[in-house]
C-alpha cells in the first residue's frame, strides 16, 4: 500500500515563526501536492511538483515555499507564519498527473497559528 | 475540469446498500470520474474511479450512466466505518506537463456527507 505521512498531526506556532511541514511518499511517485482545506472553501492547491527540484505555483501560494531535494520528500514552508495559515494542511502524491491517477494523501497536518 | 453536482448529505441504516449520486451534465470525453472520501479528522482516501463501464473493488462500486451525465457510487453494505464525506470528481486524461492544461490537482467541491445510523 502506498503510504503518505506527514511530518506533524497538530502543530501550534506563534505568529511570524517560520514553519516546516514535511512529507514523505514510498511509493518512487513522480508529482507531490501541497493543499489547505477550510470549512465551506474545500481543498484548495498551494503547490506541487512533478520532479525533485521542480515546484509550479498552485492556486494560492501567497505566503508559502516548498522545497523537493529528494523525490520522496516535499517540505511546505510557512516563510512566516500567520493567523490566515491556521487550516488542515493535506500533502498528497501521485505516479503521473493523467486524469486516470489516483492521488494518495497523508493524514493532514492541523496548523494553529497564535 | 467540468463541474459536479451531490447532494449536501444522506442517510443510511447500517449494513443497507447506499446509493450515492453525481450530476455531471457537462462531462468531457477524457474526463474520468473519481470517488474519494474523508473521514473525519483525515486525509481523503480514494474510493473508485471510472471512464465508462461500471466498476467494483472491494470498496465500492461505481455505475456510470450511459451517456455519462450522472453516475453513482454504491456502498453495498453500510458501516459506522464509513461514515464520512463523499466527493465526485472529474479528472481529465489530457497530460501537460507544463502545468498550463492538467496539473494533476484535485477539485474538491462541498460533497456529500454520509451519515450511518446503528
């Protein structure tokens, strides 16, 4: 079974910290994601990436950085954090991007940004 | 991607069949038709997906109408289990890898939330 885990389940951090979500895949897949989910805006994409080294914007990358070094391994940077981050953060990873591929997500990180 | 249709929520008796609908009237092609869902307080979980024939696997199954503008999602015996929320979801076949057609995102809309009675 593929796997998707998530570096933290709840992560409490201060305003203006710089926070490291990471994410990690054993599946060899090519494409990883980085969404937020809020209640009544459902899951929205902040980035992905189809290669180590390789990132594409998403649909709200305001605030936020990521990092691939290793095709395993997709870190989301909050560069610093604030109280409009605090939301379920779902990392995701899939073989290829056609619209057969399934996308496997990790359990979601809950960010609470005081 | 084109746009689906669920209903807000259902409600099922535990281990009766439920049947989920989908509405998506304006279906392409090479659009595949995904079923996740998500468990609270979890990531979401694929289900089943299809392009024209029904399919099963030992979660679900999934009948696709013929002219492809509905298709439903069927749990065949309900458990507390499987309480949760249900997404439909079209992905295009078509592959950019330049990101400017298909990046590979998933369109979550609202779904539909399942709730199992003992």
């Amino acid at each position: 079974d593929v796997k998707v885990t998530q570096s933290s389940r709840y992560l409490v951090k201060r305003t203006g910290e710089k926070v490291f979500l990471e994410c990690v895949q054993d599946m060899d897949h090519e494409n990883m994601f980085w969404y937020r989910q809020d209640p009544g805006l459902g899951l929205r994409l902040i980035y992905f990436s189809y290669d180590v080294k390789m990132k594409e914007k998403g649909d709200i990358p305001e605030g936020y950085s990521v990092s691939r070094e290793k095709k395993e391994r997709f870190s989301l940077i909050l560069e610093s954090a604030s109280t409009n981050q605090t939301s379920m953060y779902l990392c995701a990873s899939s073989l290829l991007t056609s619209g057969r591929e399934t996308q496997y997500f990790g359990p979601g990180t809950r960010l609470l940004v005081l | 991607d084109a746009k689906t249709t669920q209903p807000n929520s259902m409600e099922s008796n535990e281990e009766e069949p439920v049947h989920l609908p989908c509405n998506h009237s304006t279906i392409s092609g090479t659009d595949y038709i995904h079923w996740y869902r998500q468990l609270p307080s979890q990531g979401p979980e694929y289900v089943i997906h299809g392009l024209t024939s029904n399919v099963n696997n030992r979660m679900a199954s999934l009948a696709i109408a013929e002219d492809r503008k509905s298709s439903t999602l069927i749990l065949h015996r309900a458990t507390l289990r499987d309480a949760a929320v249900y997404y439909c979801i079209l992905r295009d076949d078509l592959v950019s890898y330049d990101g400017s057609s298909n990046t590979g995102k998933l369109i979550f809309g609202q779904g539909t939330t399942l709730q199992v009675k003992p």
